[in-house]
C-alpha cells in the first residue's frame, strides 16, 4: 500500500519538518535580506492569542490556517514577514479552572490561600499547560516567529498595561465611577459582555444554577399590586425577578397612558418597607407590555437604571456581591439567597393579598459563560473608560477609508455598535491578571469614607505616593497608599496587543518597522469586544490604527449547524483530526474536563453518536486545506470530518501523482528550464493554458483574501486537469507511441516530461501556503531535477508563482476550444457504458459543423486516449473539413451540445432497441430524482431555513439533471432517425 506507507511518513516528517523550519530561520524577518526575490515590503500580523490553559479547537484551526496561508504567500512573494505568537492570561478562564482544580484536588477555595499563595498555584498551573497551546500550532503548521513569543503577564507586556492605563487616566479616559455592570455571584467579580450567554426560553423552565440544589424556575411573569398612597386604589406591576421589588424606589408609567392619567405624580406605599414610591413618567416605558406600570430598581436592572438617573432616584442594593440579600431586605430577607428569597416574596405577597397571579413569559436570560451562574446587574464603583470620543474616531476611521473592513458588510455593524457604545467597566474582581495601578490615599487625620474616596495612580507605589503628595499638598510621609485588589479586564490587556507584543511604550526596532499590522484576521465574534477596543486603543496611545485592514471569517459550526460547545461534546481538538483518535479517549477527555456530571452524560453520548469509530487519522495538510476550502467571509462554516476525509484523499492523488512524475523524469533526459519550456502538442497546450489560468485566479483569491476560490482552483487543476485529463492523455506519449519519426517521439516525450515537471513543481508552489508539510516533502523529490543553483533550501521560501512567469504558456483558444473535447469525451464513455463496452475500443464518428471538426481534429489523439475509442473519424456534412464517409448505420448514438452526433460503432451490430431501453430505463429514474429535488424547494420557507451552500448545491444538481435529461432526449431522437433512415 503506497499510499500507506507514505502517509504514515508524511506525517513522521511533520515531527521534524518545523523544527528544521524554524533551526533555519525561514519564520524570522531576519531571513528576508537572504532571499535572492525579496522586495522592499512588510507584511506583520499578530495571532488572536487563545487562553493560555486552554487548548486550541477548530475555530482556532481555521484562524491558524487563513493566517498561515497569507504569512507564507506573502514571504513566498518577496515580504519582510512578521507574524507573532502570543497567549492571553485569560483571567476569569484561568483563575475559574485552577479555582474547581484547587477544590478537586484539595478541598480547598480561593479564600483559604493568600492572594500570594494563590497566584502562585495559577502559575505552576500555566507552566504546566501553558506550552500545549504552542504544541498544537506547530502540529498545525504556523510559520510564527517563535523567538519573538508574547504572553500577556510577561513583565515588559505587563508594563505596557500599566503604562496605558497611567495615560488614559492622566487624559481622563479613565476614571472611577458607580455603576451597574454584569456580576457573576459565583465568581464574586463583574464581567464582560463577551462572557455573557443569552439563553432564550419559551416560557417556564427548571434550570440548574451554581450554589442550589434544586433547580431554579424561570420564565414566569409575575404581577403583584403596589398599594397608592392617601386613597383607594392600587397600581400593578409585573417582573419576572419578583426578588428584586424589595429594591423598588418608583413606579414608572408611560405620560400617554390612559389608565394612569389620574396617578402622575402621586405614590404608592411599599408593604414590606414602608417606603413611598414616586408614580413617574416616562416615554421609554411600553404601555403593551405587562401592566403598563413598571416597577424601578436602579441598583438590578439597566433600564432601571438610565430610568433613575433621569428622574435623579436613589438606588438601593438589595442583593450582595454573593448572591445573598442585604441588610436593607429586612431581617426576613437578610442572609436568604437570591432565588431563595423569591419564593418567599411571593409567599408574603400572597398573604396580603397582593399577589395578582402569573403566567408564562418567554425570555431572554444572562448566563456567565465562565460559571454557568445567572448574571446579576449590580451596582458597584468600579474603573471605566470613556468611549465616546474614541469611538467616533474609530468610526471615522472605516468612514474615510483609512481602515478596511472585510467583508464589507461589517462596517455597517461597526458603525451601529460603536456610535451606541457606553462607557466600559475594566475592573475586575479576581486576583490572577494586571492588578490596578491605582492606590486608595489616606491622609493623616482625615476621614476617607466610601462615598469621599481619594484615589492616585502610578507606574509604581512610589510614584503614586509623589503624585498624592503633590495633588493633596502634603508631605510623602503622610500619606497611607493601598492598591485597589481588583485587576484589569483581560479584554483591556488584549486591546494593546498589536503594539505592546512589538516592545511599546519603548520605541523598539521592531515597533518602527512593524507598526501599524498590515491585518488583523480574526472571527467574526470579536468585532467589538476586541478589534473595536484594538482599535480605539491603539488610536489612542500610539496616534495611529493598530492595522490597516480587519479580515473576518465566519464561525465554525458542526456539521448540523451548532455551535461548538463542550456540553454537546462537538468541541473538537485539530489533533485529533491529524492523528485520530478512538471514541474511548474522546470520552476520556469529556471526563478529564470541567463538565458538570449530567453534561458530561450528554457530551458522551453526541460523540458516540457522531464518532461510534472515533475519528480517521486526517493529517495536518488535510484539515488546513479542509478549513481554507469553506468560503469564510459569509455564512458560517459546517464542518464535517467527512470533508476533511476527502482533503486526505487529495494529498493521496498528489502523492500518486508526483511518483508519477519521478518516474518519467527518471526516463527522460533532466527537464528544460520553464522559460525555455515551450508546448508542442495542443494537449501540452491547454494543460500550461490551464496552470496560467490558474495561477491567476490564485493571485486574484489571495488579494482579495477569497482563500476558497484559490483553494478551488487548485483542487481542480490538479484533480481534474492535471491527473484525470493530462496525466491520462500523455501516457502513450510517454511511452513513445505514434506514427510519427523516432527523433519526432522523442522530442514529444521531453517536452511532455518538461511541461509535467513544471505543472507539478509550479503547483506544489502553489499549494505550500495551504499544506505546507506535504508540499515541502514532495518539493524535495523533485528538487535534484531542477535548474537552481544549489541554494534552494525550502520551498516554504522559493518566489510564489506569477502569471508574469508564465505569459509564454498562455492559450485562451486551447482551453476555451477544449471544453467541447471533454463533453465528447463524456458522450463517449457513456455510449460505451450504455453498450456495455469494457475491454473492447471501437471507432468513434463525429458528425459536425467545420469549426468544431477542426478543434476535435487538433485534440484527436487525446480524445482516442480518454474516449478509450480506436479512432475518430471526422464528417462534415454542411461541407468543408471531413476526413472519412458518413457513420455506419448500426451505432449507438450520442449528442453533444445539441448539434454534435457521436456515432459509435460496435462489432456485430447494434441492438438499437436495447440502447432505447437503458436510455428510457435512465430517463424514468433521473426524473423521479429530479422531482424530489424540485419538491423540497418548493416547502414552505425553503429559502429561509436553508442555508445558501445547500441551496446552490441543490441548484446545481438540478440544472445537471435537467442537462442529462436533455442530452438522453437529443439520443433517443438521433436514434429514432437513424432507424427511419434504415
């Protein structure tokens, strides 16, 4: 078994292939001055850096090889290339998995360690798991610069994060404030947007939640009645929080509403506080919904809040940092846990006959991500930046053309997003991440209270305790500093990626030459929560854009469509496609993770459904190709092992083909040079005609980042062209076959070997960014026969191809004329099919018009070879060229493009009556199939629950149905004249 063996090779090879990679510099800007093609051009890009414990999925896969792919088409063109690694300090992630670790293992919280102590647990944990990320993306293949690795803790990138925030608060971007963030109970910390999951729900539902024993219900719509003040009468609100009412400081009414035109400005007295709510007015309040009457709770809901700070009402806090009820509850309360706590609100609502029913209400509900907890808005002071001004300029950016965005449809999104953006929160309550430069200033006999904090901040405690001598007017020695515990938001350390990995806030080397990227290329998912931020950023603090442009690819989904997550056990690690891996060791892994037990139970069961036989060893050009192959800047992306499967049988065909190659080159004297290679026969013609084509849809993909038109075409041109049609039509070349002198064979047979050559080596080159183990391998084979002076060492670094190259191969007529010759070649195999034909090769009429005569006469030889036919004899009826009399009465017949006969002759005759019947027999089952696919566009929301790559799949099975119906049709009328003439 070839292929077998040299898979198995192959992939002994990726071991070593990138640690010689990187041993000869070919990643390192450095590397560019060596190469004979280099130009006067920079290309830098940074890598989303994952979480550094974690471990890479597809999702990643696809950012590495989209990266990948253009970092080593651009270093092939002649580029200074820089592309840099890195990983995020994740700090809710990471802290979250050492935190359930630690109580695994130990028994132990958080809280029983110092904070020193704690910290350095987190950091024995990622220099344990920290080089798995870096592992993976070797195995995948990505020509990082591996000596310029950045992570996110390191002390200069923490000192650029201290830096940054110095100067955004010495700006007064930065500043301290009260205000209502996403708080994770279970966590103790406020989080950010990217970490909050909706999950949407019908009506009522029974969901776990951190830190309860039974489930909790949600989706209910609760109404009670808010008795009025000083009269009769009562105001009913609904919620579906009814916990949160003991927070109530106002009603809310819309100004327009007729039922409460009588009650502006009156109140209503809260039964369990005593306290008067103000009836209040304002638009934004939706009389349809509820009651019309909404209760206000500043200090729990986000609404509430803007709602407060318009009618200037206080805000109470109900429900602490824990998740447990506060003092201001009531004793009843204080101490209950939150969803605790709303069963008895209503319990005592319904004992003063308050309580006004409820029913099922669909919703929307905020999970953390990070612990499956249900979010609480929570007021708490925190540091927030302002957004305003950096977003418009961010916006201005993409409008004046200065940024790019792409695809193009995003900037649409940008626009929106950023023009209605609210400060951001960057405060974090963790102790793993940059902790807040900024320290808390007590002065000698002051009273510093919650509510008249004095804070400073500085690169250093001594330089803040100077800054507060200064502001404060006192001596040094006066002054207690305590740093604020909290840390950064992990989102504002990744916002200064692009220019704190090149050395800033010094002015390094790198930082002058590489700065601004030339891209960003990233998913889809991150438009705001870090390329927006990237952007503002690095406007900010270094005067220009961090890139030039934002690419987007679309997110991998699994092959029905869903997200990736553990819970569904698709979440599938790159190495595992590479080297496969059984079911029994996926399901391991499900059971080594962090997966709630009845999770877990689900996620085994999804993989013993989709993998019962695990999943085949793919290899790393597989996939990468596999990934490259999906149009990203659209719809998401469906993958399936499947796809992946048949990109190994590619590398297969390629392996076939340049063993192929070898062996003819080993008959044949060493191959001309490309540019003194000039075609002489009409096949040779058309195959350097097609590579030309090629190569310049694969400059057009690469320019306009369409990776999955260049990896298209490739695909096509050496399946399809390459081995199916010219491999197949020069083999009696090569053997030296033909009626022509000996000197003539042989001069065929060497411009045949020098055109296969080159086809080969030039698409190898081709392939290298997109399967770069597999092509270096091969690229190697071949190297002894080429004309280089010796210094070819790699093909990760020869010149990409260029049409330029290749203008001596360009024939336009061949490969527009060459189309005919297929569909000949087709109707011919089909007769022969249809005669059941095996071994026999008959003769083949066609019967034309002159001009399609004279291309079939060009392509003769090739059309006997692939039409496995004896002969082809020409007849022009309408005058003009034929080269013999009109075909045999007794032949199987065939139409080509409606006006072309094939007559194909067969010995002893031909059962015509047969021929009619396997053409009918064909007809009845291709219309049967073509009706069922009509039928299923013709459902009822075909257009909208489909997705476009299925529906243009569909499209194109019909229209080749309804051409294959046409052409039996065409036959059975050709034969039906032929018997009339016999």
């Amino acid at each position: 078994m070839f292929w077998e063996t040299k898979f198995q090779r192959m992939h002994r090879s990726c071991n070593n292939v990138p640690i010689w990679w990187e041993k000869q510099g070919f990643f390192s800007p450095e590397q560019h001055s060596k190469q004979p093609h280099a130009v006067d051009k920079y290309f830098s890009l940074c890598i989303p850096p994952p979480n550094v414990t974690g471990t890479l999925h597809l999702g990643h896969a696809l950012t590495v090889a989209i990266e990948d792919a253009l970092a080593r088409w651009r270093r092939m063109q002649g580029y200074k290339v820089l592309w840099l690694p890195g990983c995020d300090h994740a700090g809710i992630a990471t802290q979250s998995v050492v935190e359930r670790k630690l109580m695994r293992e130990q028994g132990k919280c958080r809280q029983d360690y110092s904070r020193e102590e704690f910290l350095k647990q987190v950091w024995r944990w990622k220099n344990q798991k920290g080089d798995e990320i870096y592992y993976q993306l070797r195995k995948l293949g990505a020509s990082l610069d591996w000596s310029r690795a950045c992570f996110t803790m390191d002390p200069g990138f923490s000192g650029a994060v201290t830096e940054a925030f110095i100067r955004l608060c010495d700006s007064g971007l930065i500043y301290r404030s009260e205000g209502l963030v996403n708080w994770s109970c279970a966590l103790e910390s406020a989080i950010s947007d990217i970490e909050v999951d909706s999950k949407e729900l019908s009506g009522r539902t029974l969901l776990s939640v951190p830190g309860y024993e039974q489930k909790v219900e949600f989706g209910i719509m609760v109404t009670f009645a808010y008795p009025l003040e000083g009269q009769q009468g009562e105001v009913a609100v609904s919620t579906t929080r009814p916990e949160t009412m003991l927070g109530d400081v106002a009603i809310a009414v819309h100004p327009d509403d007729p039922r409460y035109k009588n009650l502006h400005g009156k109140h209503c007295r809260h039964p369990f506080t005593e306290r008067l709510l103000p009836i209040v007015t304002d638009s934004m309040v939706d009389m349809a919904f509820g009651t019309g009457a909404v209760k206000v709770t500043p200090a729990h809901d986000h609404t509430d809040f803007m709602l407060s700070q318009r009618h200037s009402l206080p805000s109470l806090t109900v429900i602490g940092g824990n998740g447990i009820m506060t003092s201001d509850c009531g004793q009843w309360l204080e101490g209950v846990k939150r969803f605790d706590a709303r069963e008895r609100v209503i319990t005592a609502l319904m004992e003063r006959k308050l309580f006004r029913g409820k029913k099922e209400h669909p919703m929307s509900l905020p999970i953390c991500s990070r612990s499956g907890d249900v979010i609480e808005p929570l007021l708490k002071k925190q540091w927030f930046v302002r957004c305003q001004e950096m977003s418009r300029k961010a916006v201005q950016a993409v409008e004046e053309g200065d940024l790019q965005i792409i695809p193009h449809f995003y900037t649409k999104m940008w626009k929106s997003w950023l023009s209605n953006i609210s400060d951001w929160c960057i405060s974090r309550q963790l102790w793993w991440g940059h902790q807040i430069p900024a320290y808390r200033v007590t002065l000698e006999n002051s009273k510093d209270t919650e509510e008249q904090e004095q804070w400073v901040w500085g690169r250093s405690a001594a330089e803040a305790r100077q800054r507060a001598a200064v502001k404060f007017g006192v001596n040094p020695d006066a002054i207690t500093l305590t740093q604020d515990p909290d840390v950064l938001d992990t989102w504002f350390s990744s916002g200064l990626f692009p220019f704190a990995m090149l050395g800033w806030p010094q002015q390094t080397e790198d930082l002058k030459q590489f700065y601004p990227n030339s891209i960003l290329e990233t998913g889809s998912d991150l438009i705001f929560f870090w390329v927006a931020r990237m952007v503002m950023l690095g406007r900010e603090l270094t005067g220009q854009l961090p890139f030039k442009q934002v690419l987007f690819h679309s997110l991998v989904r699994d092959k029905y469509g869903r997200k990736m997550s553990k819970s569904l056990g698709n979440v599938i690690d790159p190495l595992d496609v590479i080297s496969g891996v059984s079911l029994e060791r996926l399901q391991e892994k499900v059971r080594e993770g962090n997966l709630d037990p009845r999770e877990s139970i689900v996620a085994m069961e999804a993989q013993k459904k989709d993998f019962p036989k695990g999943i085949p060893e793919c290899g790393t050009d597989a996939l990468r190709f596999a990934l490259c192959s999906y149009k990203a800047q659209g719809e998401d992306i469906s993958l399936s092992v499947s796809h992946v499967l048949s990109c190994r049988h590619f590398c297969n065909k390629m392996w076939q083909t340049v063993r192929f190659t070898l062996a003819t080159l080993h008959d044949a004297s060493l191959p001309t040079s490309l540019a003194e290679t000039y075609p002489l026969s009409s096949m040779d013609r058309w195959i350097c005609s097609r590579l030309h084509s090629t190569v310049q849809q694969c400059e057009r993909g690469f320019e306009s980042y369409e990776l999955h038109t260049v990896t298209s075409a490739l695909h096509s041109f050496w399946l399809h062209s390459l081995c199916d049609v010219y491999l197949e039509s020069i083999k009696p070349v090569l053997k030296g076959e033909g009626c022509c002198s000996e000197e003539q064979r042989d001069r065929e047979r060497q411009v045949a070997a020098s055109v296969l050559y080159h086809s080969v080596s030039i698409s190898l080159a081709l392939l290298s960014p997109f399967m770069p183990f597999l092509t270096e391998e091969l690229w190697q084979r071949l190297l002894p026969y080429t004309d280089s002076d010796g210094t070819s060492r790699s093909l990760c670094v020869q010149p990409y191809p260029k049409t330029s190259q290749l203008e001596h191969w360009c024939f336009p007529k061949e490969e527009a004329d060459f189309s005919l010759v297929e569909e000949v070649v087709r109707v011919a195999r089909l007769l022969r099919a249809q005669c059941q034909l095996t071994k026999e090769r008959p003769d083949l009429w066609a019967v034309c018009a002159p001009d399609q005569a004279e291309t079939l006469l060009r392509f003769r030889s090739a059309i006997c070879t692939l039409g496995r036919i004896s002969a082809l004899h020409l007849h022009c009826p309408e005058g003009g060229f034929t080269d013999s009399p009109p075909p045999p009465t007794a032949s199987a017949v065939g139409v080509v493009d409606h006006s072309l006969c094939l007559h194909l002759s067969v010995q002893n005759g031909i059962n015509a009556d047969k021929q009619r019947a396997l053409l009918s027999q064909r007809r009845e089952k291709l219309a049967s199939k073509l009706n069922q696919a009509l039928a299923c566009t013709q459902k009822p929301n075909y257009t909208e629950k489909v997705p476009d790559k299925v529906r243009k799949d569909t499209e194109n099975k019909i229209a080749a149905m309804e051409q294959e119906l046409k052409n039996i049709e065409d036959q059975l009328l050709a034969l039906e004249d032929t018997r009339k003439e016999v």
